[in-house]
C-alpha cells in the first residue's frame, strides 16, 4: 500500500511539473507584449516567398526598427535586380527606387495601420487585437492563427505566426487566402534585438546613396522597347483596346478593359531622375507584392522593373485595384 502511495505521489508530481511546462495563450502574449514595451529596436533578415502569380518569386528582405517610429524595411529581388526600400522618419514616409533615383514621401500612418508580415511588431500586434486567434505549442515553437488586419486586401484574411520559445522572436508568417491556402511566405534568417543604430541610419539621403553604391542607378534607356504586361486578375473584364502612344520620353502603352467594371492600365519607360528629389504623394504606400506602389483616390502608380505603371478606374474599388494591379507583376498574358 504505502509503495502505491509513493508511485501515486510520483505520478501526481510529474503531472503537475508537466502542466506548468505548458504556456496558456494568454501567457505568451503577454510575454510578446512585455518584451516589445522593453524594446528599443531590432535588425532581422528574411526571406519572403510570393505565390500569387505563375512563378514564385523570392525576395531577400532586410528589416531595421528603432523605437519608437523609425524603419527601414529593403526589398530585393536578386533574379531581377529590383529593389525597394520603404523608410520611415521623423519627416514621413518614403518609398525609395535606388536604380532610378527616384523616391516618394507620404504623410502616412504606415507600418500601424495595417498588417506587416516581416515587422514583429505588426505581429505582436496581430496577435493581441485578434480575440478568436487559436494558440498551439509545439517543442520550440508557439503557433498562432490570427486574421490579418489588411485595410485594402480582404484576399489575404489569414496568417500563421510561428514564434520562437526561446527568445520569442520571429520563425515564419504564412498568409492566406479565404481557403487558408499560403500565398505568402516569411521565413526570418537573423533576428537580433536590441540592437543600436547610427544617428543617421533612417536618412533618406544616406540610404539612397548607400542603396546607389550596391546597385547603380540604371543608364538612360528611353529607347529601348519594353514588353507590355496584361493583368491576369480581371474577372469577367475584357481587353477592348490596347493603344501605342509615342510621347518625349519614349513610348506609351494604354490598355483599356471594360465589362461590368473598367479600368486603365498605362506602361511606359521609366525616366532615370538626374537630380534626386522627393516627390510628395497625397496618398498610402500600398503592397503589391512583387513591389510598392502608391495609392491615391481611384489611382494606383507604381514602377517594377524599368517600367511605370498607373491603374485608374471609377468603377473598381481599392482592394479590387490592388488585386488587378498584383497580377500584373507576372510574364505578359492576353
């Protein structure tokens, strides 16, 4: 009796040690949101995997956050030497083009006002506001399933956050469709908080210039063709007339699609700016994807590759032009 006794104590101690090895949900957030409130900044590398068009593309993405508002977030796509750099300041946001010279501010509340998969605190953020969350834990990982708080974009409702139990930082983010289908994939590299930052590492003009030195600017090309690209996200809308317009700068492509909605889509050369100058946008940086492009009223403008692209129409709304302008991005299609 009295060795049933002790195996039972036994058995009732495991049991206990074991249950306090197990994190509520409630737990771990709370740690998430004590660990961003003593925070002062983070540098992290990841790699982001689109699955939105024919081909995946990859993308090597280099993350710097100083607290409280500052960020430099550097997008580049290696196989086509596009890069991008979204950058916040005391002075707005930009969105910089090295390889044309060109950048954008906004007076926006970016990165607060939407989701961002590659910031860890849009994660954090993500985490705590979404009250239906679900909560796993595996041997080194907490898993969360939240929605997104994408203002534009209700293509991409959900995501899968997986954080480290170590140190709680970032592993990977998968976005999904409405069928819970990853179309978008980050896969954090390097995370190394509390990390100090030079006086003037979100300077617009350093970075452009530091950004310049690892990929000059691009050679004046305005005579050279360009291969016009098709949105393949255009519904029941049809292809009426494609226009070759020949302006100063070269040639300009206008597609017209029509249906029980419009739109219009005009390609031409971008121009290489000789004098860096900002050009001030009364608008929001919005996600494409495969680039950044800038949002204003029934207008989405943005360049990839050498080439500027605008998107206007009355008829769609923002989240239905963002999901045009998305498709764009892959090979030419009719």
């Amino acid at each position: 009796m009295k060795k049933m006794l002790v195996l039972f104590a036994g058995i009732m101690l495991l049991l206990a040690l074991s249950a306090c090895g197990q994190k509520s949900q409630g737990d771990v957030v709370s740690e998430l949101n004590e660990k961003l409130g003593e925070m002062k900044g983070y540098k992290a590398n990841a790699k982001m995997t689109l699955k939105m068009g024919t081909e995946p593309q990859v993308y090597n993405v280099e993350i710097w956050h100083k607290d409280p508002s500052f960020y430099r977030v550097n997008l580049k796509n290696e196989e086509k030497d596009q890069s991008q750099m979204i950058l916040k300041n005391d002075d707005g946001v930009y969105v910089l083009t090295p390889a044309l010279n060109k950048s954008f501010k906004f007076q926006s509340e970016w990165p607060e006002n939407s989701s961002q998969a590659y910031l860890f605190e849009s994660l954090v953020k993500d985490i705590t506001e979404d009250k239906s969350a679900t909560f796993k834990e595996t041997d080194k990982h907490y898993v969360f399933e939240t929605k997104t708080r994408y203002q534009n974009n209700k293509m991409l409702p959900y995501q899968e956050i997986t954080i480290n139990k170590k140190d709680l930082s970032p592993v990977s983010v998968k976005v999904m469709d409405p069928d819970k289908t990853a179309l978008v994939l980050v896969e954090f590299l390097k995370v190394k908080f509390d990390t100090t930052f030079d006086k003037d590492s979100f300077d617009m003009k350093k970075n452009m210039t530091s950004a310049q030195l690892e990929a000059p600017v691009m050679a004046e090309v305005q005579n050279e063709g360009f291969a016009v690209k098709y949105p393949e996200n255009i519904g029941d809308m049809n292809l009426t007339e494609e226009k070759e317009i020949t302006t100063e700068k070269g040639n300009r492509v206008v597609l017209t699609y029509e249906g029980t909605k419009s739109f219009t889509l005009v390609q031409e050369k971008a121009e290489v700016v000789q004098t860096s100058v900002s050009t001030n946008v009364n608008g929001e940086p919005v996600d494409l994807g495969y680039t950044v492009g800038a949002m204003t009223g029934n207008t989405i403008a943005w360049t990839f590759e050498g080439v500027d692209y605008m998107l206007a129409s009355k008829d769609l709304s923002q989240e239905e032009m963002i999901e045009v302008a998305r498709s764009v991005g892959g090979d030419p299609v009719k």
